[in-house]
C-alpha cells in the first residue's frame, strides 16, 4: 500500500488487502496502471475514513495525479 495511505488506516479497522502497481490481467480489459484493494467493516467506516481530514489531505495527491475510478462494494460475510 502506498507509504502515505498506512498511517491513515492504521487507527481504524481498515485493512489494506492489496496494491499493485502492474495487476496481471488475467480476462478481460484494463485501461489502469494501478490496483490498490481496502476492505473496511461496514460503508460507515469507509465514510469515516474517506472524509477524514487526515486522508483528505493525502488524497489530494492522488486527485492531482491519478485518474482513479474508486468502487465501493459489499464483501461477502464470514
């Protein structure tokens, strides 16, 4: 996970599960550089995190520097 991202997720239950900067394509098409994968407990917890002022000032480098398509799906539960 970038080294920027890990101290924001730290304090909260969030758990970066992968980042890769060339995915292999296995199917299909993909027209980015760049996966990075983060599961969070629940979509309020992705909320808290995605508006904190902590990760909004990080974010601000990748807005700047990335065309991100950014997803939020449900998990399958335990």
């Amino acid at each position: 996970m970038p080294v920027k991202v890990v101290p924001v997720c730290e304090p909260t239950s969030t758990v970066a599960k992968a980042a890769d900067e060339k995915p292999a394509i296995v199917e299909g098409a993909w027209d980015r550089d760049k996966l990075v994968l983060i599961s969070f407990p629940d979509e309020a917890a992705f909320h808290a995190w995605a508006d904190s002022p902590e990760y909004l000032e990080i974010s601000k480098d990748r807005k700047a520097g990335a065309q991100a398509i950014v997803l939020l799906a449900k998990g399958f539960a335990p």
